[in-house]
C-alpha cells in the first residue's frame, strides 16, 4: 500500500487555485491516451492470471458502459438509485442545514442528476454555490457542467477529469467542503481499496470538512439478486460491453455472444459477485503486451463485487478511519442509507480491510 498520496507540483495547485473563481473549466488528468491503455492492458493481464480470475470494475465505464449503467440505473428491479434519490430529496434541506456553506465536490458524479437536489437545498439558502464534480470521463463532466449550469445558473461549476485518488490532494484547496460519494459505489471496492480510499480521504480533507457517502444495506436475497439480473438483460449487456471493449482497445478476439453473465448474493460476504462465464473456451488476446491467456469453457472471471453494509459495524468501521457520522438517513424500508460524516479524527497509519 503506498505511504503517501499522489502529489501536484505547484504550477497546477496555482492554476487550480486561480480556476476557483471561474466556472465551467476542466482540469484534465495527467495521463496520455498511450498511458491508459497500458494500464488497461496491464492489469486485464494481471487479472487474468490471478486465481481466481478477477477484471478490475472500473473499466466497465468506457462511454458505452456509463451509458449501459445509467440505464441500469432506470431499471424496475435495480432499486438503489431510486431510493437514494428519495431520501436526498426529503432530507437535501436538512443535509445543507448541517453542512452549511460549504463547496461541494462529488467523486465519480457521472451525470450529476441526483446531485440537483442538494444544489437546490444549497442555492436555497445562498446566493451561489461552488460545485466540483470529479470524473475519468471528460465527456460526463462537460455535459453534466452543461446541465447544472442550464438549470442553475447560480453555480460555479468546476469539473476534475481524474480518478478520485488524483483528485484528492485538490480537497484541501476548496475546504470546507462536503465530499459526496453517492449510489454506494464504495461497494465496488474490495476491502484494501477500500481502506485505502478511506485513509486518503481522511488524510485529504481537514477537520470538520463532511462527507456524504451513500451506502446499500444488507436486506432479502431475492430483491438483491433481481437488481443485478434485470429482466430487460442491460445488466447483462453491461457485463458484455468489458469484453466488446477488450476487443476494440486490446485486440482481444473474444466472442461476446459465449459471454454469460451471473450475479448472485453470497450471504456469508454480504456481497454480490458479478462475473462472466464463458459457455466456449476462448484465447484472450492481449495486443499491446503480446500476451494470450486461454480461459476453458464453463470458466468464469469476476468482473465486479457490489457489498451491501451494516450500519451496526460499518458505522465503528468508519470511526476507525476518523468518520463520525453526524446524522444516519434511511428510507422506509431501511434498504438504503445516506451517512453524513463529519472528519473528526485521524486514520491508522497503516490500514487494514473489513474482511
Ligand atoms: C456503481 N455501482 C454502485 C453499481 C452497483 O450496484 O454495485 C454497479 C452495478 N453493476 C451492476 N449493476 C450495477
């Protein structure tokens, strides 16, 4: 685990600092295109010669992957999104009541839609508000800069096109700031990432900055596993669409038609493991590395985890990483959470995962 956070060289901390008062700019990740295909070659190789085989969830969101979740998320069975959204338009008001005027930075904000309720809540009790979206897509920043900045002109809008941990070390520039982490992607991590997310986070922001992370509790296997099979199939299609794009960017051969995909809830992890298992045996190229691995019929390879949580031990969990919460909101059938945390304390020096 790396000791310390990724750094910005003072040029582009000053040039962050002078966008603070301009609206719509993007500041751009460092990374060339050649640089991200590597790193997609390279761990989908790593991946794939672990045991059991595992892809990393993130690049299911290439631009035909954020546009297959956003239909996930519109889904009948898949009940997270909706649910989330009800308790932040009940409870934007309240949230705004205890944050009070501060920034608001969303990591991994896609398409921004449920943020509209807490800049309501914001623009409610303030002349304007400061919004800093941070995204691997450029495209859903600009469009989602786009959308705010149509409907709330009082906005400032100043998009992060980075990962979350690159972003971090900008959290301190925009304090007081309240994070928001929405729709329970923090279930997407497997338990050192998300230790490690936890740790710089809290590392990031300073004392008495809040943090709003949305989390899915544990509830029935069936309404779990429903929201992961959708009748409609664009679960599946998701799953799909890793391999379509290991075809166009690695050159990968695969048949996409002897793809299957499975989610099904391990209720001894309290996790949903999504994977593909492949009904044909198949020799997965890997161009830019020259690498083939072959996977046999019937295989199958873990493309994502999606835990559901406990307040009861998720809550001390969160305190171990100095994450207090301030206030715990629930739905009526207590199927979802939203945490307001405020960050009081330190994290360990070295951490560990929850499982
Ligand atoms: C983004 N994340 C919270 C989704 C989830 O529910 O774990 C990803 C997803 N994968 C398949 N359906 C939804």
């Amino acid at each position: 685990m790396p000791a310390t956070l990724p750094s910005y060289p003072w040029p582009v901390r000053k040039s962050f600092r002078k966008a603070l008062n301009r609206s719509g700019l993007i500041i751009r990740q460092h990374s060339t295109e050649a640089d991200q295909l590597i790193d997609f070659a390279s761990a989908t190789a790593a991946g794939l010669s672990s045991m059991p085989r595992r892809l990393q969830c993130r690049f299911l969101y290439d631009a035909r992957g954020s546009e297959l979740f956003d239909l996930i998320t519109r889904q009948p069975e898949y009940y997270l999104t909706r649910t989330e959204a009800e308790i932040l338009a009940t409870k934007a008001r309240l949230i705004r009541k205890i944050c009070g005027a501060t920034t608001l930075a969303e990591l991994g904000s896609g398409n921004s839609t449920k943020t509209d309720y807490l800049l309501r809540a914001w623009l409610a009790q303030a002349q304007s508000v400061r919004y800093v979206p941070v995204d691997v897509s450029e495209a859903a920043l600009r469009e989602a800069s786009r959308n705010i900045t149509v409907s709330h002109p009082a906005t400032q809008v100043l998009g992060i096109n980075s990962d979350y941990r690159s972003a971090f070390p900008l959290l301190r520039e925009i304090s007081p700031v309240t994070v928001l982490f929405l729709g329970s992607s923090i279930g997407n991590f497997a338990g050192d990432e998300m230790s490690l997310f936890l740790r710089d986070l809290a590392l990031s922001l300073c004392l008495d900055d809040f943090f709003l992370l949305g989390i899915d509790l544990v509830k029935e296997r069936h309404t779990i596993e429903a929201a992961y099979n959708d009748a409609a199939g664009i679960t599946q299609e998701f799953t799909r669409n890793l391999f379509i794009r290991m075809n166009r960017e690695l050159g990968s051969s695969i048949d996409p038609s002897a793809v299957q995909h499975v989610a099904v809830y391990n209720e001894a992890k309290e996790q949903v493991d999504i994977c593909a298992r492949f009904s044909q045996r198949q020799a997965i190229h890997i161009a830019p590395l020259g690498q083939h691995v072959i996977i046999d019929e019937g295989e199958a390879i873990n493309t994502e985890i999606s835990r559901k949580f406990r307040l009861g031990t998720f809550l001390p969990f969160l305190e171990g990483y100095g994450f207090t919460a301030e206030e715990i909101f629930t739905d009526e059938r207590s199927w979802f959470a939203l945490l307001l945390l405020r960050r009081n304390g330190f994290p360990p020096a070295v951490s560990g995962g929850t499982s």
